[in-house]
C-alpha cells in the first residue's frame, strides 16, 4: 500500500511550486542563446567562440547538478534554493560587467552552477512524493527547464532589442531572487522515513531484475547521456544562429526556439505518461529513436515554414529524454541517495550539451556550414540508442523491468 506522503494532495501542491521555481532558476542558460548573435557581434570572435560561454554555462550547470543534488540531500532544499538564486543573480551582475568573451564565460559559469538547483535537485525532490505517478510528476517538474526556454525569449525579445543584452540580464536577475527566495520557503516540509523506506524496497526489487551496481549503472547511463545530448545541442544551442545565417533574423530563431522547447514540455509530459506504464528505459529509447528520426529532418529543410515544422518535430521528439534518465535513477538505485545519482547522471547529459553545443560551433567554423553537424549528431545519438538496446535486452534475460 502507498504511504500517504506519495501522490498526496500535498505532493501536488509541492510539484506546482517546484514547477514554478524551475520555470525562473532555468532561464540563464536559455539567455545566452538569444544573446548569443549580439555576444558575437559585440565581441568580434568566431562562432566557435561566440559558443563558449553556453558551454561554460552548461559545465557550471552539470557540475553543479552533482554537487547541489548532494547538498539536498544533505540540508534539504530550501536552504539550497536560496543560496542558488543569490548565486545567480550574482552570476548575472557579473556578465553584465564583462568586458570580453572570457570574462562573459566565467560570469556564466557562476550562472549555470547556480541554475542547475532548477533541474536534477529539484526532480530529486520531487520524486520522493509520489510512487505511482512519479512518471508525470518528474515530467512535470522537469518541463520546468522547457517553459523556461520557451517563455523568457518572448518576455525578454522587446528588452534585448531597444536596451541590449546587458538589461536583459539584470531584468533576470531581480525576477530570480524576487521569485525562487519565497517560494523556496514553502518547500521546508521533509520526507517521512516511511515513505523513503518504501521505495528503497521498490528500488532494491528492480536493481535485482538488472544485475547492475548501483555505481555501474549511473556510469551506463552517464555515457548514454553524453549521446543523446550531444545530439540534442545542436538544434537547441545553434537554432538562432542557424537562422541568422539563412537570413531569417535572431527573432525568427527565438520563435523556433520558443516552439521547439514548448514541443519538448508536450514531449515530457507524454513521456511521463508512458513511464508510469512502460518504465524508464523503455520510454528513454523511443524518445532518443524519434530524436534520431528529427534530426535527419533538418538536413534538408532550410525554408522558413518547414524550418518551424521540423523545430516543432524535433521538440516533440526529444523532450521526454533527460527526464527519463532520473526515472530510471529512481527506479533503480537507493532513495536517500537520489540527489547525488540523479544529479551524476544529469551532470553527464548536460556535459553532452555542452560538448555538442561547442562542437558543433567547431563544426560550422571548420565547414561553413551546420550540415555536418547535424551528421553528428546523428551519429553520437546512435551510440545512446545502443546502450539503451543493451541495458533493455540485459534485463529482458534477468526479468522483465517494471516501473517502481
């Protein structure tokens, strides 16, 4: 029988507010991609370059998801909350002072540590108040970073275009603190240790059926991680650029991303769905072949209409993935650990955006054009597909996987 902490009236009222502290956290590492022409503009460097502080942001925002998720696990998360938001405010005041490139990417490297506290600590968290729909719930709370990307470029288009990157920064910056320190203060409440002795049973039952450690099975997805987000980079990170240079202009790009990231909040909560009934491995596999199929479907679009179909495409394609990462976690491996694990394998696909973002900007660089790294990814999003064919077909001989 479920404890009456999981799937709660409570636990509901919980995955709002986490929802909406998400939606302000995540919005520093969506910013640098609109601003990303202007940086580029303002600066005089390559697009290599130009992509440096998004990488820096999302090594800041990987790393910081291991290292914030084991500081939730340890002092709970409202402490942490707070002092994440006055981290990246402060990370913003910093950008905005930057005066070169370097110095705008290690502003951002404050921005993205600080931001990661919107993403794997607070899917951790909620995952401990539910069993039954953890699926959706962790859905829910990730399309916090989706609604994020999708809805900030839109408030802040009007503001970027008469005032400049620099004023789009500091309206971030009071809207964080503004909103994520109070709110932080109606999450105090913690998990009873009955319901956290219920799911170590449901996670030990379904490690048994895998044959993997714990250890081994955060390293499996970690590089499974790496694949898929390389390949998910290119069109999220580059999508602005992209259409700047077919001559559609920075505002068309933020509306293909905008679409783009509201598909992916679609794609997340079908996911979710699917998870309550499939379980996480299942439900990350079908996302990563439809991210593959997506991708191939921008290599020959470059006209304005279907450059917005593909981008819709490719958001409800891929949407669901990450979030399937920490279901699998949650599913797997011990509940107190659940911070630090979900924030490790987080970390690891993050690392993948970060690496495609830069590689992909390499690419272009190197070739002209963004048609080979669209091969690419492509080609790093088949290694995922592997892995998850590996781990499904592993466990399939050990015992059906079953959702916890």
């Amino acid at each position: 029988m479920t404890a009456p902490t999981h799937d709660s009236r409570y636990s509901w009222t919980r995955l709002a507010l986490t929802l909406t502290i998400a939606m302000v956290a995540n919005a520093g590492m969506w910013a640098i991609i609109v601003i990303m022409p202007a940086v580029q503009a303002e600066f005089g460097v390559s697009r290599a370059d130009a992509s440096l502080p998004y990488t820096l942001t999302m090594i800041g925002f990987a790393t910081g998801n291991f290292i914030v998720g084991r500081a939730v696990d340890r002092w709970g998360v409202t402490p942490v909350l707070i002092v994440c938001a006055l981290g990246i405010a402060g990370g913003y005041g910093l950008a905005m002072a930057a005066g070169s490139i370097w110095a705008l990417s290690l502003a951002q490297l404050i921005v993205g540590f600080g931001t990661s506290v919107g993403f794997g600590p607070l899917i951790a968290d909620i995952s401990h108040w539910f069993m039954k729909r953890r699926g959706i719930a962790v859905a829910i709370a990730a399309s916090g970073n989706y609604l994020s990307g999708a809805i900030w470029p839109l408030i802040l288009a009007g503001v970027l275009a008469e005032d400049g990157w620099r004023a789009t920064y500091a309206v971030l910056a009071a809207a964080t603190v503004l909103v994520v320190v109070p709110l932080a203060f109606a999450l105090r409440r913690q998990v009873p240790d009955s319901a956290h002795q219920m799911a170590e049973a449901a996670s030990s039952a379904n490690a048994r059926s895998a044959g993997l450690s714990p250890t081994a099975l955060a390293c499996l997805l970690g590089l499974a991680g790496v694949g898929c987000c390389v390949a998910m980079s290119m069109p999220q990170v580059h999508i602005v650029s992209y259409c700047v240079d077919l001559g559609y202009g920075p505002a068309v790009g933020a509306e293909m991303l905008s679409l783009m990231l509201l598909g992916g909040v679609g794609s997340r909560l079908i996911s979710g769905l699917l998870a309550d009934r499939l379980g996480g491995v299942r439900t990350l596999l079908l996302g990563s072949i439809a991210q593959a199929i997506a991708l191939a479907l921008y290599l020959p679009s470059d006209a304005l209409i279907s450059l917005y179909v593909v981008s819709l495409v490719f958001g409800l394609s891929q949407g669901g993935i990450v979030p399937s990462y920490a279901i699998i976690v949650r599913e797997y491996m011990p509940a107190r650990e659940a911070g630090a694990r979900v924030g490790f394998v987080l970390m690891a696909t993050i690392m993948g955006m970060a690496l495609g973002g830069w590689m992909s900007g390499w690419i272009y660089d190197m070739t002209g054009s963004y048609q080979m790294a669209f091969w690419n990814g492509i080609v790093w999003n088949g290694a995922n597909i592997a892995i998850m064919l590996w781990l499904l077909s592993r466990s399939r001989s050990r015992g059906a996987m079953q959702p916890a």
